[in-house]
C-alpha cells in the first residue's frame, strides 16, 4: 500500500481522515484500492456521487492526474461541497474537477447525452443507489466500473440497487467485503 503523493496531499488526506466519521467519507483502504482501479483502468471520465468533504475525490483525482482524465462530482450540502473545493484547489486538482451541487437524481437527469464516464464512485444516499444506476446506465462507456460503497453496512437500503445490478446482463459485479462494502459493477 505504497501511494506517494505531495506533502499537501498527505497531510490533507491525514487532515481528513480524523473527520471522518462527520463527514461519512470512505476508509484509507477503500481510497488506495480506488486509486489503483482508475490508475489500471487508464480512466479519462470519472464521476463521484457523493462528494462530502472531497476525500474520495483526492483519492479519484490523483489518480486522474496520471491518467489525463477529468472527474465530475456532485453533492447535495453546499457547506460540504464547499470544503471539498477548498480541498481540491489545495491539493491542486481543480482544474480536473467539475463540482455539481444539488440533488444527484436531478442532475443525472439533466446530464447531456454526449457526457460519459468510464468509471463512477457513488457514495451518497443509500435509498436512492439504484436510481442513480438506472440514470447513469446511458452515460457509461464500454468497459466502465462501478463502485458503490456502504453495501453491507446499509444492506436493507441497497438491496434493490443490488437487485438491479443482478438483473442487468450487461454487467458482470461482486461485493468486496472491505470497510463499508464495495459492490463492483463492471460494463463490457
């Protein structure tokens, strides 16, 4: 688990780490093993359903540095959006970064359709996973992931998302029993 990134980056992710149980963000495990996927992958179109305080998006956005990609991300609280752009101006990703704020199923819905993603993060209201799922099906490219996490802590929440995800055969998917749970969904 060797990542080496800026000293502001580290001590923002240290920084961040001690909030987060406030602000609900993911645990450094899940982070590095994300980091690595969208590095793998070559991802050039990430988006993150969910933003809170920007700790996943640090995670996602250096790795978009790597990549050349660009990571588009939407929270609902304008006070947490806030902190997260704070966040990614000092960590120098804001020139990758798109941040949306409001209500995700709206702006999903308001998407155009010639914007596409290869990779997507969603972190956000368990109730509404599967709606994002069904929103955001038209804008993935051909061999996209999605990550979802909190899937074996909130299972009641997400079961229709995971219901959904098994139902659609054009994705092969796991649960990764990791902090939280991840359920990975991969599109061919």
């Amino acid at each position: 688990m060797n990542i080496t990134f800026d000293e502001i980056t580290s001590q923002t992710l240290i920084e961040l780490e001690k909030t987060q149980k406030e602000f609900w963000n993911i645990s450094r495990k899940t982070g590095i093993l994300i980091n690595t996927l969208v590095k793998a992958m070559g991802v050039k179109s990430a988006l993150e359903i969910g933003t809170s305080n920007g700790y996943s998006g640090l995670w996602i956005t250096k790795a978009l540095k790597t990549t050349g990609g660009k990571f588009t991300t939407i929270e609902y609280f304008d006070k947490r959006q806030s902190i997260a752009i704070e966040n990614f101006k000092k960590c120098g990703v804001i020139d990758i970064t798109r941040t949306l704020q409001g209500s995700a199923i709206k702006i999903l819905k308001a998407l155009g359709p010639d914007e596409l993603f290869d990779f997507i993060f969603i972190d956000a209201n368990k109730a509404e996973y599967v709606e994002y799922f069904e929103l955001i099906k038209p804008h993935l490219m051909n061999k996209s992931l999605i990550v979802a996490d909190n899937i074996t802590t909130h299972p009641d929440k997400v079961q229709s998302f995971i219901d959904a995800v098994d139902a659609d055969k054009n994705f092969q998917w796991e649960i990764l029993d990791i902090p939280g749970g991840l359920l990975f969904a991969y599109k061919g």
